[in-house]
C-alpha cells in the first residue's frame, strides 16, 4: 500500500509549545499513517523556509535543530531541539529521482528549520525517524514546483511519507496578533475556500493557477514560499487518493491552519 501525503498548515512557531486541538490532531495524522499504513522509513520534508537558487537536499546524518525566528519570540522556543537523524542514503535516492535536475547534496549547511520541526515534534515527538528536507528553487514557477514534485511519488511506494509545511494563506502584516481566534478576513476566507474546493475536486489547474482568483490571492498569498509547499504535497499524491481536511481554520485573520491528507485506499 502506498504511503499517503500530508500538507501541514504550520501556523506560528510558538505551537511548537502549545497543547491544542491543532497540534492533537497532528499527532492523530500522524499515528493513522502508522495504524493504517506503517511506519514511515523516513519522511521527505518541504518547507516553506529553505529558499534556493537551485534545488537542495539535506545529506547530514544529524541535521541540526534551526531557529530561524526572531529574538521576540519566547526563550524557550529556541531551546527545543528535534533531533531526529537524518538519512544521506535517502538524499542520494531523492537526487536519482529528480534527476537529470541537479540537486545539490547539502551536508553541513542546513538541518531542520521550524517549518518542519514545529510539526513533527507534535506529530513524531520521539524524534526517531529519519528526516530528509528538500528545498524549494526561487526560480521555479508553480507549474514547475508541481512538475517537480511528481517525480517524488515512487518515495511513497517505498515507505517514504512526503510532507509539505507552509500555509495556503500567509499575510503576516495584516494578522491580527492579539487575537488568534478572531473572524478571518474575507479575502482569506474566500481564497482557503477556493483551494479547498479545487482539491476536493482534483482540480491541480486551479491551485496551480491560484494567481487566477485575483485580489484575494494576492492578499493571501503576498508571497509565495509558504504556498509552494502545498504544490509538493499535491504534486505526490494521486488524484484518486481519498483527501481530509483537517484542521481545517484561519487563525489571527490571515494565517490559515487548514491541513490536508491524502490518504490511500487500503
């Protein structure tokens, strides 16, 4: 049975402290690929904070724990550490994959940076799995990003979970940051819905093309690097694969939450 795919909607890095109904559902996804599929070897990781020229890989067998936030967030963010190994031999197997496009093996630059370790301490808090990040090429269009990413899908075949980590709607100046649970706005209610639905409907033009939808993606989406996970994760799932959404919200107006998986039929 193939692995599924999952997009985390990884929100702020302080949930990596928290305790709520988002992170507990992260570790419910998570425990479903276990129960109903099988343990991942490994997991692939798109996140919308390793920006290249070019397309890299970590190849480290301890990735290191990055705090790539700033110094106003609270201390003890920065003394978590997710040190889960990571897997040179998995990195070779991604490189082979998306050859002839060069990947460059990154052995001692990167790590795991929050977009990936936020995540996975709710969802794997052993930190015993080997993780893999792949980065994402500035110079890509999103057709390319999906394009790309399609050649991933043999990992799931091979007991490989591919995940991608952003947000479908990412406006960090207009979030309301003294209220998380406050009304979203209408644009970024209108924009999560409309990816939503072409998802639901395995309609990968639409969410390729989101610059289609006009102001509310450019609200949304003011920039791309958080969108462009979620090509990753749709460009390895299948179209039949049976999607969920879930959490499925906006939190501080403009920072959309919404999760999705694409769970295989047994």
């Amino acid at each position: 049975m193939r692995m599924p795919v999952i997009f985390f909607g990884h929100g702020s890095p302080v949930i990596a402290l928290q305790d709520n109904a988002t992170t507990r559902l992260w570790r419910r996804m998570a425990l479903r690929v276990e129960q109903d599929y099988r343990r991942p070897r490994a997991i692939v990781a798109v996140s919308g904070h390793w920006l290249t020229r070019g397309v890299g890989v970590t190849a480290m067998a301890r990735p290191r724990t990055i705090h790539d936030f700033g110094s106003s967030l609270p201390r003890p963010l920065f003394d978590i550490q997710y040190p889960a190994p990571g897997s040179p031999a998995l990195a070779r197997e991604v490189a082979a994959l998306l050859a002839p496009e060069p990947v460059v093996l990154d052995e001692s630059q990167w790590g795991l940076d929050h977009g990936t370790w936020s995540v996975l301490c709710k969802a794997w808090p052993d930190a015993d799995i080997p993780v893999v990040q792949l980065s994402l090429d500035i110079r890509r269009s999103p057709f390319d990003h999906y394009e790309l990413a399609r050649k991933l899908k043999p990992l799931r075949d091979a007991d490989v979970l591919v995940i991608g980590t952003g947000n479908i709607v990412h406006n960090l100046p207009r979030m309301n940051w003294g209220a998380q649970d406050c009304e979203p706005y209408s644009w970024a209610r209108a924009f999560d819905d409309h990816i939503v639905q072409a998802i639901a409907a395995a309609d990968v033009q639409a969410v390729i093309e989101y610059e289609a939808l006009g102001e509310p993606a450019k609200l949304a989406v003011p920039s791309p690097d958080h969108y462009w996970p979620l090509l990753y994760a749709l460009g390895a799932a299948d179209k039949d694969d049976p999607v969920v959404f879930e959490p499925r919200h906006i939190e501080h107006g403009s920072l959309s939450m919404t999760s999705i998986g694409w769970w295989p039929k047994s």
